[in-house]
C-alpha cells in the first residue's frame, strides 16, 4: 500500500510539474521597460550643447550607434568563450558526498559453484551481512585527461582568432557608420539651409496663385490665360512640396545614425556659413593598393580563418591519438564492517579506436581542400578590395567634375535671377518669371548641395576602401569631445596626405605561441567597448 501511495504521489508531481499555462506580459511591466527605454534615449539629447558639426556626429555616432555597440557585445562574447574554453583545459576535480539507508540489512548467502553450476541452497542457509543499513560516503577524485587538454589548447586558440575576428568586424561597422554620417551630415546641412528658403518661396507662390483666381473671377484676363498661369504656380508649388518632404527626412536620419532620439532639436555648424571646400587625393593609386591589402578588415579576417582552419585539422588528427586518462582520488565509507574506512587511490587508462588509422588519408586531403578553399577565398577578397579601391578613385573623380559643373550652373542661375529680379523692377517680367526663376536658382542651389555631399560621401569612400582607421585604438575609453578633436586632426593628416603605414598582419600558417597568448591577454578589454 505504501508503495502504491508513493508511486501515485510521483505521478502526480511529474504530471503537474509539465503543465505549463502561457502568461503575457503585463501592460504595467512594458510601460515600465518603455520609460526606462526612453529615458535612456533622452541622456544622449541632454548631452548635446553647441552646434554639431562633422567631427561631433560621427564621433557620437560612433559612441552611441545601436549596431556599433552590437558589434561590441559580440566582441565581448567572443572574449567570454575564450575564457570558457580555457577552462575546460584545466583537470577535472571532483568532490562528493552520499548517504543512503535501508529498511533492513542488505545479508546474503553463498552457494558453492561446480561444472558450471551453482549448488542448490540447503534448507538452512547461513547468511552474512557486509554493510550498514545505513552508511555515509565521502570522495574526491582528480581526473585529467592527456588527449582532452590538448584538443582544449587548441579550440582555445581557435576562440582567441574568433575574438580577433569580431574586432574585424567591428572595425567594418565603424567604417560603415562614420562612412554613412558622413552622407547623412552634409544632406542635412543641405535639408537645414535649402528648407528656410522654401517656405517664403511657397508663401509667395500661393499668393500669387490667390492673386491669380482673383483675376480669373473679375474676368481681367482670358479664362485660358488665367489657367494657364495657375497651373503653373501649381506645378512649381507641386515641385516644392515634393522637394520639401524630400529634405525631411534628412536630419532624421543624422540623428538616427548618432543614436539621438527622432525629435530631438539640435543644430548643425555648417548650416550658417557652409564650407564647400574642395578635398584633394595625394595618394598614389599603388599606395592605395598596398594599404588596402594590408588594412582592410576583411582581408585581415581572412588570414584568422586560415589559422581556424589549420587548426581544425590539427584538431581532427589529435581525435586519432590514443587517450590516455589520470586519475587519482582519496574515499571514504563509514560502514562498521570494512577494515579500512578510508583510503586512496592511482590509476591509467589509455584507450584508442584502431579504425581511426584509416581516417588519416582522408583527413589529410580534408586539409589540403581547406588550405586550398581559404587561398582561393583570400585571393578573391584581394581581387575585389582592390577594384573597390580604384572605383573609389574614379567615383571621386567623377563627383569633382559634376560638383564644378554644378557650381557652374548655380552661378548661371544666380545671374539669371538677378536679371529676371531687374526686370521685374522694370515691369519687363511677370511674377510667375520672378517665382519660376527663384524655383531654379534654388533647385540648381539643391543640385550643387547633393553633387557636394556626394563628393564628400565619395572622398571619405576612398578612405574605407583603405581600411584608414579614423578613429585611435583606445576610443571606447575617449569622451565625445576628446573623439571630435582627433578626427578633426586625423582628416587634416589625410587631406595632407600623412597616411600611417601598413599594419602587419600575422600570417596564415604561422604558429606563434606567444601571439596567441598575447591575444588572448588581450581579449579581456572587449567587455569595456560597452560602456
């Protein structure tokens, strides 16, 4: 009865124990989650004073981006694992502590055994009893096993060129960003100065349109005339307000990119007295090459594959080795009826699957296919870094000749203007020739506006073609203005054409024990990226 009562009991528990009932989250925790998301968001927009200029936004674009601190979690997760897999090269240790009893003593009777069979138990048997109904048992064993500390040595090494990579990566995502803020800045300093000029345009489009309907309804003019210039004014007023919403979005988009909240008022420092100077390119195209291959994170990430790699196949051929375990440990067993109590205890075991010899040909043409695998990616990589390097160079070539064309043409634009604006003092032209006109002069001052912001964008390409680093190696550690001031030195260098030399690259095959160590040392500053 009792041990019907005790499974039923069992049952009971195990069947409720995998009920589970879905249960939402409660309205009063996601406003709560909500207000602690936006004042987060709101800290970046109590930190903005001054006007923002090129240097700031991307050095807060850099600090605040959501994708860039991705990156860096990433990184430090990377950094985690090699922490991890260190570990597990450590000897296991195992304690351990029992206790069990009994409802009545565990006797037993022995039986001689002849021709393969044991004697039939007699009428009367003598039993004998060897433990306690209730006993304590104490241990701990040392365990280390040869075959497994090495396989741990090496996936350690694989994790310390993963954390290498995720750096890669992340220097990627920073060239991206500050390559993408540098767009996003000139099209809102674009937006910023061409939106003050087309609402007066607008106001006075519609009242000229206002004017015009008031003429059509007094019959001053033909109905056909009176038409005709209506929906004139209406097609400039329709090209301005799709130019307008076109511009929007521009500082939206900055403010997305330096992690500020949408809505947020700040100003931009080139908006008052905007500088279009021209950038220059001193970089010969062979100096191009040679720090593109030496510096671009994908190609640097190639050569840590490579070493991933080799060491998957120096991981495959230690599998083949025979193991071989130690182990050592100290017991102890309180029952009344052993001699000794307590007492320790050496051993080692090796063992080896003889099949794996076979294995040996097919691992080792294994490897040469990845050896060969990783060239060929390498090589394709370098192929395709270097014509983004020289279609970065041509791009930038084409924008200077479409911004000087474009400057051109606003300055013809401005004087026909001018002329027209004369004219009208004269009455020698219309209204709807002075608002087309201004319409013009400020889609040609648009024109040249978007053909500098491309040539900024196409400049600052060549750069990350390169894989020039903008920013030091100790940013994550710098403040906002600290960042500002060195970028604005860093592209000073550049314009002066000071590029720091190639950064060396360890090699594939190479396998420098202290490099990796040096790595990994290393690794433990990925965590403070976050911060």
């Amino acid at each position: 009865m009792f041990k019907q009562t005790l499974l039923a009991s069992s049952m009971l528990l195990a069947i409720s124990g995998c009920t589970v009932t879905p249960q939402a989250v409660s309205p009063e925790r996601i406003n709560d989650r909500v207000h602690a998301d936006m004042a987060l968001f709101s800290q970046e927009e109590s930190r903005i004073q001054g006007a923002i200029g090129l240097e700031d936004a991307i050095a807060r674009a850099v600090r605040n981006n959501r994708d860039k601190k991705l990156k860096a979690l990433e990184s430090a997760l990377e950094q985690g694992q090699i922490d991890l897999v260190r570990h597990e090269m450590l000897p296991s240790l195992a304690a351990s502590a029992g206790y069990s009893a009994r409802s009545n003593y565990a006797a037993s009777a022995s039986v001689g055994f002849e021709d393969g069979q044991p004697d039939p138990l007699g009428p009367d048997p003598s039993y004998s009893v060897s433990q306690d109904k209730q006993r304590s048992t104490y241990d701990l064993a040392f365990t280390w096993n040869v075959l497994d500390f090495g396989l741990s040595y090496v996936r350690a090494k694989q994790h310390a060129d993963r954390y290498l990579i995720a750096r890669e990566r992340e220097r990627k995502v920073v060239h991206n960003i500050t390559q993408d803020v540098r767009g996003a800045y000139w099209r809102a300093v674009s937006a910023e100065r061409l939106l003050q000029k087309i609402g007066p345009l607008m106001a006075q489009a519609s009242a000229a349109l206002e004017d015009s309907r008031q003429v059509e309804r007094l019959q001053l003019r033909s109905p056909m005339e009176a038409l005709y210039y209506q929906r004139e004014l209406l097609d400039i007023l329709r090209s301005l307000q799709s130019l307008r919403q076109d511009l929007a979005n521009a500082k939206t988009e900055l403010a997305s990119l330096m992690g500020v909240k949408p809505g947020t008022v700040f100003e931009l420092a080139d908006v008052g007295a905007p500088n279009f100077g021209v950038p220059s390119l001193t970089v010969e195209p062979a100096t191009m090459e040679e720090l593109a291959l030496n510096q671009r994170p994908e190609l640097v990430e190639t050569y840590y594959q490579q070493r991933i790699s080799a060491a998957d196949t120096r991981a495959a051929l230690l599998k083949m080795l025979p193991g071989i375990s130690l182990n050592a440990g100290a017991y102890y067993d309180n029952s009344d009826y052993l001699l000794n109590q307590d007492w320790t205890s050496l051993g080692a075991q090796i063992s080896w699957n003889l099949f794996d010899v076979f294995k040996v040909g097919a691992e080792r043409r294994m490897a040469s296919t990845r050896e060969a695998l990783a060239q060929e990616q390498r090589l394709a990589s370098s192929m395709a870094v270097l014509t983004q390097v020289h279609l970065a160079r041509i791009r930038f070539d084409e924008s200077l000749k479409t911004f000087d064309l474009a400057e051109r043409y606003l300055q013809v634009a401005h004087r026909i203007n001018e002329q027209t604006v004369n004219a009208g003092r004269l009455q020698r032209a219309s209204e709807l020739d002075l608002i087309r006109e201004s319409l013009n002069t400020l889609l040609a001052e648009l024109r040249r506006d978007v053909a500098y912001a491309d040539l900024q964008n196409s400049y600052g390409r060549v750069f990350v073609t390169m894989g020039m680093d903008l920013l030091p190696d100790d940013y994550a550690h710098s403040s906002v203005e600290e960042l500002a001031t060195h970028i604005s030195e860093q592209l000073v260098r550049w314009q002066r054409g000071e590029l720091a030399g190639p950064t060396a690259v360890a090699p594939a095959a190479a396998d420098d024990e202290e490099e990796e160590a040096r790595a990994i040392g290393n690794a433990s500053e990925a965590a403070d990226e976050i911060s």
